[in-house]
C-alpha cells in the first residue's frame, strides 16, 4: 500500500480571499461559490489567516457599543472610530464597508507541505479540532485537505481491512 501524503488526498485550486476584500465582498464571493471559508492571502499570495461564514456571522451580531457614555462618544471596535455624539449625525458610517477580511478572520493557521504524511494531517486536524487543513508550498496554499478528504483516502483501506476479517 502506497504511504499517503497531503499532497496525494488536497484538493487543489482553492479559492482565497484578499485580505483588504470588505466583508459584504466576502461574503457574496463565499455565498457564490458555495464555500463556508476560504484561506486568506496577502498582496503576494501568502497565507496570513482564514476567514468563514461564521466569522463574518460573529461580526454582524457584535453591538455597536456606546463604551465611554460618560464622555458622550461613540466607539466602534472594528472601524477604530472615535467621534463625538453631536459629530456622528453628519456622518453615515457603513459598517461592512470599513470592515475587511483582514479584520475578522482567525489569523491561527493550520498547515503542513505538500510531503506531510497523511496520519500527520489527520493527527493536526484532531489536535487543532478543525476540519480543514491548509497545504502550502513556501507560504502559498497549493490546497486543502479537509475532513470528507481524509475519509474518502482511507475508505478503501477501511473496507480491505473489513473484507480480509470476514
């Protein structure tokens, strides 16, 4: 039996995201493509975080929080705006439009190359509990192995094993 790598069992051509894509940007491209995430990248195609539809679903119930109500100013965490309540009826501030991918996403990544043995990739996925791992090749993604991935590369050993036990 051939010994398995991350880049035997990826899935290539993923789909990423630029870290200065506003969230209503981001969330068209997820919803159209039918992804829940998608790896965020740099201006040169290096991977700095990822980002899903949760993240942006967390965004979007955060409060916008009136945190120094004696000094009468209004903060926003993710604009980093601080205005005076008499300023802020001359200003329309859309919050989505301020608020990039670089802003939400979780900047921890997990990651191996392209020759990580694939009980290496399963045994990174258990430990970080995630479902999806990133395989990169000097700090570009090249593809991504994902939990439907990993079973679908070991369902054929699972089912020689069963039939030789029978």
């Amino acid at each position: 039996m051939k010994n398995l790598t991350a880049g035997d069992v990826m899935t290539q051509n993923v789909r990423t995201v630029g870290a200065d894509w506003p969230i209503d940007r981001l969330a068209e491209y997820l919803t159209e493509h039918a992804i829940s995430g998608a790896p965020v990248v740099d201006d040169e195609g290096r991977l700095i975080g990822v980002v899903s539809l949760t993240d942006i679903a967390r965004f979007n119930s955060m409060p916008v929080r009136d945190t120094y109500e004696d000094h009468h100013e209004f903060y926003h965490p993710a604009q980093e705006i601080l205005l005076a309540r008499e300023e802020l009826g001359g200003y329309h501030v859309d919050d989505q439009s301020l608020v990039t991918a670089r802003d939400i996403m979780t900047p921890v990544i997990f990651q191996l190359p392209e020759a990580a043995a694939i009980t290496e990739v399963a045994e990174t996925m258990m430990r970080g509990r995630i479902h999806r791992l990133f395989v990169t090749r000097d700090h570009q993604v090249v593809g991504v192995v994902s939990a439907f991935d990993l079973l679908g590369a070991i369902l054929p050993m699972v089912k020689e094993v069963v039939g030789q036990n029978q």
